[in-house]
C-alpha cells in the first residue's frame, strides 16, 4: 500500500532471545519482529530452534535471556491461557481439541464456557459459532462433534478459537502436512483473509512452497541463529534462495537420485480390494524405485496396509519372487522380506518409551535368539548390539546411543529409527509410506540418499507420497491413485507434475 | 559420561530402582534405630515371610503391568490355589507335589480366561481396560468359588504335614523368592517374550506392526501372573498350615503398590520386576516398622497408603518434570 516501512507497527517483538538446554544451545540472541496485518514465514530444519521459539512466546518455556514486546509493552507470558488472553493464538500440528464436543464447545471452551457455576446459554454460543465459521468459509453445523470432523476442518475450528479470543496474532505450526492440496489452498485463502481483517500470522513449515504463496517476510533459523529475512511482498523470493540459507547447501541435492540398474520383478500386487482400495495391480523390480502419488484418501495408505497385513484385505494376491505368499498378519509379511514404513511414525512406527536399540530390533527379535525355547527364548544381546550400531552408523542416527530413548530423538533421528527397523529386518520390498513427512530438510536428503542406496543394494522401492516433487525427482516409475484405484503410469522420462496431478485430482467413484 | 554425571545420575531417576532401595535402607536404619528388636534374626525371619508371600504376588502382578494390563484377582487366585491343595491333601489324598501341580494347573487356566477375554475386546481398547473388568470379576467369582468349595471352612491339612510345612521353612522360602525373582527378571530383560512384552505395554499398534504376536504374548502374560499368584498361595497355605479362602485378601493392592511404588507404570511400558520386588521389600518393612514401633494396627492401612501416594507421586513428579 502507500504508506513507507516506517509507519507499519510491529505488533511482536522478540528481542535478543537466549535459551540454554543441557548440552546445547537452542537458541543464541535470536530477534524476530512481526508487523501488524502480515504474514510472517518462519522456517528452519529441526533442531534450528523454531519450536523453541514457539514455546517461549506462548510461555510453555522461560527465556534465559531477551524478553518479548507486544504490543508496544514488554510482557512475561506466563501460560498458553495467558497468552490466548493476550491475543496471541497457537494453531498447533496436532489439534488440542476434545472429539467428543462439539465445535461450538471446543470454540468457547474456558473462555465463556468457565465459570462452572453459570448457567449456559446454549444457543448463543451456537449462534456466535456460526458466525466465527462463515467468517471461515467452513459451512458445518457447530453442534457437530468434533469426532466427526476431517482434520482439515478441525484446524478451521482452532482458528475460529483464536477469533473468539479476539486474536491478534495467530500462529500456525506445521499447519498444512496433513492436508490435501485442496485444503492447503483453503487455508493459505483463510489466512490471506484473516490477514484483512487485520490479524498478523506466524506461519511456521517445512512446506516451503507454502509459504512462499502468501508469506509477506519469510524469517530463517539455522541452528538457534537468525540468518536470513526475505522480502516476499512480491512473492518473487524462489525456494532455491530459501533452501540454501535453511540448509546452507546448495537445493540440486534435494532429490538425490542416481540411476541404478534395475533387474526383474521380485514383487507383484495383482486384484488387491478391500476398504475403498479397487482391484489395485502393480509389479516392481529389483532397484527400481517406484513411486504412488495420490490426493489424501486416495487409499494408498489402506493398500500398503492391505499388503502387509497390517489391514484385513478382501481379495488380492501377493507374490514376491515369484512365490505367491500369504499375509495374514504383520509377521507373514516380515517373513516374506516385505516392509513397511508408516505414515504415522509415533502411531504406528515406534514405541517412544522404548529406546533405539529395542526398536530396531523388534520385528526380527525372534531371530535374534541364543537358544530355542519358544518365548522364553533368551536374546542373544551380542548379535542384536552389533546389527543395531551397524545400522545406528549406516543411517547416521544422533545421539549414536542405543540406549536412548526414542522419545528424546528429534522427527528426522526417529523416522531414521523405524527405517534401520526395517532394514534391520533385511527385506526385500520397502513400503515407504511419506517417509519424509514432518522432518527437516537435511533429514529429508538423508533419507532419499538412502532409498537410493537401497535400490542399488537391489531391493525394490515403493515411495507412497504426496510430494509430487518428491515422487518425481526420486522415482523409476510413478502411479497415480485415486478413489482407491490405479489410475495411471508414468515411467520416470513422461512424468511431469501438471500431468500427474491431472489424473489425481479426477473423481473415478 | 563422566563420574560425577554418573553418580549424580543415580540420584535424579537414571536408574528409577535406586531412589526406593535408599528410601528401603533408610527406613530400615530408622527403624532400627528407634526398636533394636527390628535386627533380630526372628524379626527378619517374619519379615522373609511376609515378603516372600507378597513379593510373589507383585513379580505376577508386573508381568501383567508391563504388557499394558492389570491384575485385580491376584489374590482370589491365590486363594483359590491355596483351598484345592489343601482340599486334594487332606481328602483326596494326592500327595504335595501332585497336588501342588494341579491347584497351580487351575491358576494357569484362570490366567488363560483372563488373556482370552482381553484380546477378545483389545484391540481396540487398550489392555487395561477388559483387563480391569475381566480381573475384577474373578477377584470376586474366584474368591466366591474358594469360599463355596467348603462352604467358607478353612480346611486344617494334617496329612503330609512335614512336607507341606517344609514349603515354608526358611530355606525354602529363600529359594523360593530368590529363584522366582531371577527368573522373572530374567524373561523380562533378556527373553523374547520380555522385550514382546514391553513394546506391546509401550504401543501396541506400533508392536502389531513390527510383527509381535501380541494376542499369545499377552495371554502369557496373564496366565505368568497367574500363576505366581498361585505360588503365593501355597506359601501362604504353608505358612498357615490351612486351605483358607481369606488368604492374602486385600494383597492384590499391595502387589500393585509395590510395583507402583518400584517404578513399574500402570500405563504399561515401563519398570521391572526389579522395582517391583524392591517394592514389596519396603512395603514390607514399613509394615513391619508399624508392628514393631506399637502403631495401632488399624493405623497399618492408612500410613501404607499414605506412603504409597507420596511415593508414587514423588516418581511420577520426577518424571513428568523431565518434560520441561
């Protein structure tokens, strides 16, 4: 607009931030100012001390040194409440919502919904709900459950929280990496619009292209230091520019593939059905990398479940080196040398409370024996230390220490884990489903590295992601899936992005 | 790590089991210091009975702890156990071995109904919960099935009386609690079956997935505490040289406290047989200060859970501050 830089008000300053953990510094004197009415980027790898950050200004943590300005006045956050009070909103990764109330509770919940002594007038909090939600554009009754609710919309039902409480500043952490394209778009356009009404965002990804779309100023962190502000108001700032200053490295690595030579087919899909998954056939070959790409509910989850038999199937056969084999349950999977990576690596991927080295051993502890005697077969504690620090070095987990427990590990370190897990396990066939989902960029290189390396080592690769850059720099072939079926095959040299997400986007119901 | 972090270490809750044994030797050195009776050979000898009734029931009980489950009928097990041996001795004539077998044979079968009504509704529930239930409705059918037997006659055993009494002599009961120790220690550290066991307590969606049979390792896991439960039993029949149904009632709490206060979690997961029979020790100790200092023992029940709260929630203090 006219006015010059010098009349916008900065609506947030952090000044000169220190925060000392026991062997490490998180953050070294970092500053980061927010104006009002804009988009504020902050992006940096994992351990770069953006998280960090984030609790500081929302009072989980005290800052060693430095202090935070709002507003003009230097204030002590003191809760997350305080700071909801204060006008600074958290719209976090995973939604703190209670499922079994409904929108328009969750939405006054502690705030008119407090004093457990009066009376609740029902429907104005209904009526005021509706309004928050049209404001959104999100048309669901606020009497819904949140249960009931697609993740996509239960992150609509936090921002009309952060409106209810007259949020000023409304901070976003990883808000788009379980959303759909089509989602995506419909938040970057809510927070556009809230912007217009005059709220300043935070809006903090690994999603770079993201925020690259509506972000005003883009703020990087590297290694608890602040070490580049771009200009994006005329959203020119590229992701190469980005990238390097993130990881100080130069972006060709990002999809690190590397042509490997690829033999037979050592595993086959024919006629696979069940849940909304549609007679789904595919082969792979030995070092070959094949990539799935699909909206989110495009069933790619469910069919890799279905393979190995993590999830019943209905009908479809499965054969590996030719042999026809029988999945009934996890382990007939493992045994017939197939992996699978999950999506949801706390769920599904890791047990947190164990450490490294009893996860990595897991799914062949079983042979992992000094004697036979069924259950009660002792661990042969030798064999097991030495194939895991073997994979703890190939994969270059940090902390190397198979005693740690997994919880303590950062998202890279931890995905790292459940992939030395699977290759521990010495299979064959790896299902990788969005292996780098949620982790940093450096952890992100790491990993494609390595399902290079696999490849060449001869296995087959299934990439199931919906980084349609991802599964285009790093696959042999790419298949398209939608509504449950195969829809298309794109062998590596076709496959561009407009013509993939062509047939992703089309309903086949 | 340097020695001094080390050391330090041991203190701040690196190994969770060394804050209670201290907590135990002090409480002793206190003890002891205000009646000297408490280092007597006889006293010790009472407190190696007590302790080894109970520190069976809690080794059972962290088996189904660790797994992500729970045992409310421990002692309705045992006291089950304890009537059919007394009831086989005495007018069926087996001898004490057979009989022995077959009273622990009906404590592996109630631990099998236990594992089978578990996985039936687990997944999706979380163990804990069908066990609970299933758990708390034997701790009252068992106990009513002990006492129906006889129709609540505690049955005198007067045939085979010098083995049945040699269960409990000092010696055996050492061995009994030393081998049962070790040996549970032993499968949940260094056995398959242990490590299937604490993935499954830890998350048992992401063991399901790594190929653990989660179904058979909890049913096992039932049926181990089961059966210990079983052995305290017979100990305690033992002791008393009786088939009573009221024997170690109200010690399935004290199991679970002795685990609790040892560092093994109800949520599953986390702590061993270690903590757990360090536990019982102290639980034991402090029952036994209570005698030994002239506490009226209607006041036992109250301090021992006064103490319990305080300890647990010093641990769980410990550990949810580790998060800051």
């Amino acid at each position: 607009m006219g006015s010059g830089d010098g009349d916008r008000e900065r609506i947030l300053v952090m000044e000169n931030i220190w925060k000392r953990f026991p062997g490490v510094i998180a953050l070294k004197g970092v500053t980061v100012d927010v104006n009002r009415k804009e988009i504020l980027g902050l992006v940096g790898e994992n351990g770069a001390g953006k998280s960090t950050l984030l609790k500081i200004l929302f009072g989980i943590l005290k800052a060693d040194e430095g202090r935070i300005i709002w507003k003009g006045r230097e204030v002590e956050v003191k809760s997350p409440y305080h700071a909801m009070t204060l006008g600074i909103s958290y719209v976090p990764q995973e939604t703190l919502l209670a499922p079994n109330l409904s929108i328009a509770e969750n939405i006054f919940l502690g705030f008119r919904l407090r004093k457990s002594y009066s009376l609740m007038k029902y429907g104005d909090i209904v009526e005021d709900a509706s309004k928050l939600l049209s404001i959104l554009d999100v048309s669901v009754d606020p009497m819904t459950r949140i249960r009931e609710l697609s993740v996509a919309v239960q992150q609509l039902v936090m921002v009309a929280r952060a409106l209810a409480f007259n949020a000023e500043l409304i901070v976003f952490d990883e808000p788009t990496s379980a959303l759909g394209p089509r989602e995506t778009e419909r938040l970057l356009n809510v927070m556009l619009k809230l912007k217009e009404r005059g709220i300043s965002i935070i809006f903090v990804s690994h999603r770079i292209e993201e925020v690259l779309k509506v972000a005003d100023r883009v703020v990087v962190l590297r290694d608890g230091k602040k070490v580049a502000t771009f200009d994006n108001r005329e959203k020119k700032v590229t992701l190469s520019e980005v990238v390097r200053a993130m990881i100080a490295r130069d972006v060709k690595e990002f999809f690190p593939k590397e042509e490997v030579p690829i033999g037979e087919k050592i595993f086959e899909v024919r006629g696979l059905t069940g849940g909304k998954v549609r007679d789904v056939s595919f082969y792979v070959r030995s070092g070959e990398i094949l990539g799935i790409f699909g909206l989110v509910g495009s069933g790619r989850t469910t069919m890799a479940q279905m393979i190995v038999g993590v999830r019943p199937k209905v009908s479809g056969e499965i054969y590996v080196n030719g042999k026809r084999i029988n999945v009934r349950k996890p382990s007939d999977a493992i045994k017939a040398g197939l992996a699978y990576l999950p999506e949801d690596r706390r769920y599904q991927g890791l047990v947190l409370r164990m450490n490294v080295r009893d996860n990595i051993s897991l799914p062949i502890i079983s042979k992992l024996r000094s004697m036979s005697v069924s259950f009660l077969s002792p661990i042969n504690r030798i064999k097991e230390e030495q194939l895991v620090k073997d994979h703890i070095s190939k994969l270059r987990i940090v902390p190397p220490d198979p005693d740690k427990k997994t919880m303590y590990l950062s998202g890279g370190n931890q995905q790292k884990v459940v992939l030395a897990k699977w290759l521990a396990s010495r299979a064959k066939v790896l299902i990788l489903d969005e292996p780098t989902r949620g982790i940093d960029v450096g952890a992100k290189v790491e990993i494609r590295k390595l399902m290079v390396e696999l490849a060449r080592e001869g296995k087959a690769v299934v990439l199931i992601s919906s980084e349609l850059l991802e599964v285009l720099g790093m696959s042999d072939r790419v298949l398209v899936m939608a509504d449950g079926r195969i829809v298309a095959e794109f062998k590596r040299e076709e496959a561009t992005p407009h013509k993939v997400m062509e047939y992703a986007v089309r309903s086949y119901k | 790590m340097p020695k001094l972090q080390r050391f330090t270490n041991l203190f701040k809750g690196g190994v969770p089991e060394f804050n209670i044994t201290l907590a135990t030797v002090i409480l002793a050195l206190i003890i002891g210091f205000i009646n000297p009776k408490f280092w007597t050979v006889s006293n010790w000898l009472t407190i190696l009975r007590w302790f080894t009734g109970l520190g069976l029931l809690a080794l059972g009980e962290s088996m189904a702890l660790i797994g992500g489950g729970l045992d409310l009928s421990v002692s309705a097990v045992a006291s089950i156990v304890s009537m059919v041996f007394a009831y086989l001795i005495e007018f069926m004539g087996f001898n004490v071995v057979t009989a022995a077998i077959v009273a622990l044979l009906i404590a592996a079968g109630i631990g099998l109904y236990h594992g089978l009504f578990v996985i039936a509704f687990s997944p999706p529930l979380p163990t804990i919960v069908p066990a609970f239930i299933v758990t708390l409705g034997s701790l009252i059918l068992v106990s009513g099935l002990a006492v129906v037997m006889t129709h609540g006659w505690p049955i005198v055993i007067s045939k085979e009386a010098a083995t049945v009494a040699s269960l409990s002599s000092t010696p055996v009961l050492f061995t009994i609690i030393a081998i049962g120790t070790i040996f549970i220690i032993f499968v949940q550290r260094y056995t398959v079956l242990g490590r299937f066991l604490y993935s499954i307590g830890g998350n048992m969606e992401a063991a399901r997935v790594s190929g653990v049979p989660i179904h058979k390792t909890r049913i096992l896991a039932f049926v181990f505490c089961s059966v210990f439960a079983g052995l305290a039993g017979l100990v305690f029949t033992s002791m008393l040289m009786t088939g009573y149904p009221g024997v170690a009632a109200g010690q399935e709490l004290y199991a679970i406290a002795s685990n609790a206060i040892g560092g093994v979690s109800l949520a599953g997961g986390e702590g061993s047989a270690i903590g757990a029979i360090i536990g019982a020790l102290l639980m034991t100790v402090i029952r036994n200060g209570l005698v030994l200092m002239g506490v009226s023992p209607y006041w036992h029940d109250p301090i021992a859970g006064i103490i319990l709260v305080v300890a647990v929630g010093i641990d769980l203090f410990r550990r949810t501050r580790g998060a800051r």
